[in-house]
C-alpha cells in the first residue's frame, strides 16, 4: 500500500512537472503585450515620469492576467487560454487624453495644502499604493484620472459580464456587425500615433531595429523551425524543432535591442543629458525604479466604453472557435460562450478596483503556440496564471521590465499594435467588400468620422441653441472621431439593404449546439462535455437551467428523467 502510494505520489509531482514546463512558454509568450498595454494606460494617466507607479501597474496587471486565466480555465469557457491585458480598452483612454490638450500638462488648481490634506484622507491608502510625485504631473492629478479610468472600467465591465449573463450578445450581433466595428477600430487606432511617438522618438535607429527584428522573425522566418534542446522524462535530452523565433519574436526583439542599448551606453555613444529626449534610450536613464521598488506587492482595491466593450466581447469569441479548431473540438455552443463573456466581465470589474486601467480578454498568441506544441491542457494555463500571480507579487520583476529603453518599447508597440490592427481590419473577410453598399458605409463612416471632429475642433462653439449645457454636451459629442463615425456605420449598416451574409452578421452568429449534440469523432478528440461546467451533478438536470442563459440545459437528459419519474412534481 505504502509502494502504491509513493508511486501515485511520484506520478503527480512528475505531471505537475511537466505542466509547469508547458506553463513557462506561454508565460512569457504574453509578457510583453501585459508591459505595453500597461506602461500605455501610465501614459493615459499621466504618469509617463513616475517610474515606480508604472511599475506598481505592471505588477497589477501581471497579477490580475494571472487571476483572470485561472477563473477562465475553471469557470469560464474552460478552453485552454491565456487572458491578459486588453488593448482594446486602452486605446480610447489615449483619445481621451490627447483630445484636451490641458489634459497632462494644465496645472493643477487645488493648492498644495487641499492636495496634501486630500492624500491624508480619503486618498491616503491610495496615496501609499501608488509611491511619490511624479516628475512633471503632481500625483493627484494621476490619482483624479485613475479614478476616472476605474469608475469607467468597472462600469464596462459591468456590460461586459451582462452580456454574457443575460444572453443578451446574441441579439446584439442581429444589428451590429463587421461594417459598424471596423470603423470604429480605424477611427480609434489614428489616436494611438501621438502616444507610440513619444517612445520612438528617443532614438529612430533603435527603434526601427526592434521593429525590423520582430518582423523578421515573426514574417521573413515563419516556414522555418529552429533547433531547440529539450529534456524529457522519456526521452531524456533530444533536439527538437520548433518556431521559437516566431513565437516569442517580439519579445526576442525586446531583450536583443536591450543588450544593444545597454552596449552603446556603455560605450559612451547615448547622449547623458538629462533634458534630452535621446536620453531616455539609455538603459540607466530608469534604472533607480529597481531600486525603489519594494521586493514584493500585492494588488489593492481603491487604486486609483461601450463599443471598446463590444469589440473585445467579438474579439474573445473569435478567439474561442479558433481555440476549439487547434484543440480539435466541437465550436462552444452558446452557454460556454456566455459564461466566457461574463467571467471576463467580472475579471475586467475587478481589474478596475484594483487600478489596473484596463480590462482583460483572450490572446490569440497563446492559441497559435498550443497548434505548435501541441499541449492543449486547461492544466497547463492553470499553471500559466499562477506563474503570472507570482510576477505580479514580486514588485523587482515589474520594476526591471519598466527600465526598458523607450525606443526598444517604442518598436515592440509599433509591432504588437500593427499587428491587432491587421486583425481588426480582417473581421472585413467575412463581409462583401465587392459590395458598392459595404465600401461606401466603410469609406463614409471613417471620413465623416474624421471630418467633422475636425471642424468641430476648429469651430470651438459647433452648435449654439442657447441652451448653454446642451450646446457644451454636444459639442464634445460632435468632436469624439469614434462616436461620429459609430453612429454613421451603425445608421447605414441597419438601413441600406443588404443581406446577412453581405454585412456579414451570418459569419459572426454563435452555434446553438448544446452538450447532447452529437459529434463527428472522426474530426474531434472529445465531444461538447469538454464544456461541461463545475457545478454539483444534482443541478445538472434541472428544468431551471432552461432559463439560465450561461448553463447547459440537457433537454434529452431531462426528459428521460420525466419518463423515469411521471409523478415528480
């Protein structure tokens, strides 16, 4: 028995072994999309000089990544995926702040004796969180818009979770498509320059050479697979093949462009002037945020976008179908898809309190490295997240990925955000671009969109009723670039006539199969049970689930058991 025993023993410490092996590479394939986004929303906040309130938000947002994967693999859609930092809600963030242009830079009109009393009270755990003043922007005006940003995160992710508790996103897709989203996005991105411009104009050089690494790799290279020794139990140390350089090229890109950096400052090539934007390329220029960043952290709650919502509710789905293809099972019928939607509108709520600034969503990266390593196991992410839980605690691992160069951040950005907006821009595959409809919507919804926030802007007073409040209201509606060009795609998608299949809205329906579907085995390792969510066995056959849009309701089981039991109420 004891014999038994140490060899059942020995087999689980052997497997969680070999999860944690799998866990690494998909922990640090998504490590750089957490530190661009992150170090983003510390622009968007205004806290592009304090070091160490970016590190701070690192941390929370490797934590949360880490909370969010493990909940989804668990309780959520309960495929194997990785949920980290959603770019889409960053975007906007930055629309907003480059839309005032007193945003970051007007002075701050409290006193210094209302400010210092304010971080003694209400704001003092805060205060204690985010670490000292910044540079140029006093901490209050940083703290005033993570508040913004938190309120209006945990109310989109309030939508978010709605959408997939109440089964609302079915409806929803009846009447928004690929011709109201894809505007939008366009429309969105154009804001994006100013900000990624503040990190490449360091030094073009390096930054051009990050760029020009990743693209390599990533593009030039993909039909080749480089030689990679490994070490199994079975089979001990062997040499396998396997795309490393495509996988991990933007984070390669990072640590070469790095070393180069750290090279020339060495070298005495970088400039040491301080007040020089080209100072910010050497890799001492942040080094002190290693050193005052404590050892370990911890997340705390007080830290302190409609259609951002609905872009990462469809960009999760797609990420769903194309997880359930290189898994090889059954596309999720609509109650795992609802339960995937709500868990990461909770996840997006909480990351909110927390002062994360951003909410979270599925990365397509860690999906393509399952078709490649062919380890498909909700295990292994569970791994992932808590691997990701533990570079969040430890504050040390943030604060040495905050000191990278700005140019090296600066290419990784121009990388990973041209590359979402390739995949934004092919949501349009499903529709009719050979339509005369779909090309006019497409065309006059980006450049209304553009045309009349401009003249908006230039005006200053665009409309004037003598309602002072109303006229003010609308004029900030008139100069939002993604409102107008929103409600221009939304109007002419719903009112010209075109078919489903032509505005696309067929392709984005989701599969009413349900867990007793039948499966093809010949095409699929496992059936829809795969699904089947964490609930004790006794619920599972209630009439009740019909109405519970995130739950499997078993119509066959359930009738069965009528059969069985004609006199049960």
């Amino acid at each position: 028995m004891l014999l038994e025993q140490y060899i059942a023993a020995r087999a689980e410490i052997l497997m969680l072994e070999q999860h944690l092996n799998a866990a690494r590479p998909q922990a640090l394939l998504s490590l750089s999309g957490n530190l661009i986004v992150s170090l983003l929303v510390a622009e968007a906040v205004c806290a592009s000089h304090d070091d160490v309130f970016k590190a701070k938000l690192l941390s929370s947002t490797l934590f949360m990544s880490g909370v969010t994967t493990v909940c989804q693999n668990l309780f959520g859609i309960r495929l194997p995926l990785f949920q980290g930092a959603a770019p889409e809600y960053v975007v906007p963030l930055l629309l907003v702040a480059s839309a005032d242009g007193n945003f970051c830079s007007g002075s701050s009109e409290t006193s210094e004796t209302n400010m210092t009393s304010n971080l003694a009270g209400s704001n003092a755990s805060m205060s204690n969180i985010n670490g000292t003043l910044g540079a140029d922007i006093g901490m209050e005006r940083i703290l005033n818009n993570v508040r913004m940003i938190q309120g209006s995160l945990i109310v989109a992710g309030f939508v978010h979770a709605m959408l997939g508790f109440t089964g609302l996103m079915g409806l929803l897709l009846r009447f928004v498509g690929p011709l109201t989203i894809v505007p939008t996005m366009i429309l969105i991105f154009i804001a994006l320059v100013g900000p990624v411009l503040k990190f490449v104009e360091a030094n073009w050089g390096i930054a051009l050479s990050t760029i020009a690494v990743a693209v390599v790799m990533f593009l030039y290279l993909a039909k080749y697979n480089m030689p990679v020794p490994v070490w199994t139990p079975s089979l001990g140390f062997c040499i396998i093949r396997y795309p490393l350089h495509q996988v991990f090229a933007i984070l390669i890109s990072i640590i070469l462009n790095w070393l180069l950096c750290g090279a020339l400052t060495y070298a005495g090539v970088l400039t040491d002037d301080k007040t020089s934007v080209g100072y910010n390329t050497r890799t001492d220029s942040r080094i002190q945020v290693i050193y005052d960043n404590p050892w370990f952290t911890f997340p705390y709650p007080g830290t302190s976008l409609s259609t951002t919502t609905l872009i990462s509710v469809l960009d999760s789905i797609g990420d769903y179908y194309a997880c359930a293809n290189v898994c090889r099972v059954p596309a999720p019928p609509k109650h795992a898809v609802n339960r995937g939607i709500m868990i990461e509108g909770v996840c997006s709520m909480i990351s909110g309190t927390v002062g994360c600034g951003h909410a979270t969503t599925t990365y397509g990266g860690n999906i393509g490295a399952i078709g490649v390593t062919k380890v498909a196991s909700r295990q292994v992410f569970v791994c992932t997240g808590i691997l990701y839980r533990l570079f969040g605690i430890f504050a040390k691992f943030s604060a040495l990925f905050i000191s990278i160069p700005y140019p090296v951040l600066g290419g990784a950005i121009v990388v990973m955000y041209g590359i979402f907006f390739g995949v934004i821009i092919s949501n349009l595959e499903v529709t009719n671009m050979s339509s005369p409809r779909n090309i006019a919507i497409l065309g006059l919804s980006v450049f209304i969109g553009l045309c009349v926030p401009a003249w908006a802007r230039k005006v200053k007073n665009p409309v004037q009723t003598g309602h002072l409040v109303f006229d003010k209201i609308m004029s900030m509606l008139l100069e939002n670039p993604k409102l107008v060009g929103t409600v221009i795609a939304f109007v002419l998608d719903n009112t010209v006539p075109g078919t489903p299949e032509e505005r696309g809205i067929t392709a984005w329906k989701v599969s009413d199969a349900d867990e007793d579907a039948e499966v093809d085995r010949s095409l699929f390792i496992e059936g829809y049970d795969v699904y089947r969510p964490l609930m004790p066995q006794r619920f599972r056959f209630s009439r009740l689930l019909k109405y519970v849009p995130f739950l499997p309701y078993h119509r066959g089981a359930v009738e069965k058991e009528v059969d069985k039991n004609p006199q049960s109420p």
